[in-house]
C-alpha cells in the first residue's frame, strides 16, 4: 500500500514538472527566472514606390482649409482672385534673401507654364512689415498709412498664415481652399505638382 502511495506521488509531481516546463533537456537554459524577451514583431516592409518617392510636402502644411477671407487682412488683388474663382499662388519673400533669386525663378517658370490656369500674387514682406521684439509682425515704420502693408502684416501674423520666415508658398484653388502651404524654398518640379493639383 506504502509503495502504491509512493508511485502515486511520484506520479503527481512527474505531471507537475511536465506541465509547468520543468525538466527536459535545458541545460543551457537561462535560470535566473528571468524570462526571454519575445522576438521582436518585424515592421511590414515600406512600399518600394514610396521609398523612392521623396517627401517634398510635410504633411503638417497641408491643411485643406479656406483662405482667410477677413477684409482687414484681405489686399485687393487676393480679394478680386477669390471673388472669381481663380486659383493662385500667394508668394510671401524678402528681397534681400539670398533665397529669393531662385524661388521666383521657379515660380515664374510654373506660371509660365500653366499661364491662364493660374494666376500669381506675391508680396515683399521687407518692404511691408517688419517683426518686433517678441517676434510679433507689424508695419514696418514708414508705412503705416499703407492699407495695403497692414492688410499684409495681418494676414502674416500668427491669427491667419502664421509666415514666421519667408519664402512662404500659398497655393489656393477656385473654390478659395489652401491646398498647398510651405515654408522655404519650393522647387520648380513641386510647385508644377501642386499647380496641377490645386486646378485639377
């Protein structure tokens, strides 16, 4: 009977071992009760066509929203566009950047290109509005009987387009939608893109 009750017990504990993972050939397992790190879940492989493709407009500027339509910040010559349903490019530069004499070699080449499909608009922000000690654009001395320099300080200023540095790329469509915003240089090739996808 004793031996019965031994055999049982062993029994038992052999079925505990094996179930909890006890025993087997683990010699060299790790036995600091630790337990392994799974495997790492492997990443799906990015599609070749967009790897090839580079990202020339950040995702953050394209916010399809309507252009500002506010009177106080509203020049003339956006206004009539607007009215009529033109689609644009609203150009924001400095004359005295280095980075001007390419960037409106571009643009004039895409409106070249696309005359009659899209109209330009641009403003040289130095002679207009200049930034204040806090960073706050405002009329530049001098102008401040300009309608047009306070219409333009506004539309910049941080309440409508926020241009913190220029260039400053606007494009709008016939429906007065933003379908393109960028800060920096724009390429002749982008800008093409966006043209044909604000008229489209």
């Amino acid at each position: 009977m004793r031996r019965l009750v031994a055999v049982a017990i062993m029994l038992v504990l052999a079925l505990t071992l094996v179930a909890c993972g006890g025993g087997g050939d683990n010699a060299d397992t790790d036995t600091t009760g630790d337990a392994a790190a799974p495997a790492p879940t492997p990443t799906p492989a990015a599609d070749e066509d967009e790897e090839a493709r580079p990202e020339y407009s950040p995702k953050e500027e394209q916010l399809y929203e309507p252009f500002p339509t506010d009177e106080e910040v509203l020049p003339s010559s956006i206004a009539e566009r607007l009215e009529s349903g033109t689609p644009m490019i609203v150009y924001f530069f400095d004359s005295a950047q280095e980075t001007t004499d390419d960037q409106s070699e571009w643009i004039d080449q895409v409106i070249e290109d696309y005359r009659g499909l899209i109209d330009l608009v641009s403003f040289n922000t130095g002679k207009y509005v200049s930034t204040d000690e806090s960073g706050t654009i405002t009329v530049k001395s001098g102008m401040e009987d300009s309608e047009t320099a306070r219409q333009v300080a506004r539309l910049m200023g941080n309440q409508y387009l926020d241009v913190t540095f220029t260039p400053y790329v606007v494009l709008v469509d016939e429906d007065g939608y933003m379908t393109y915003r960028f800060r920096g240089p724009v390429d002749n090739k982008t800008l093409e893109r966006e043209v044909l996808r604000a008229t489209d």
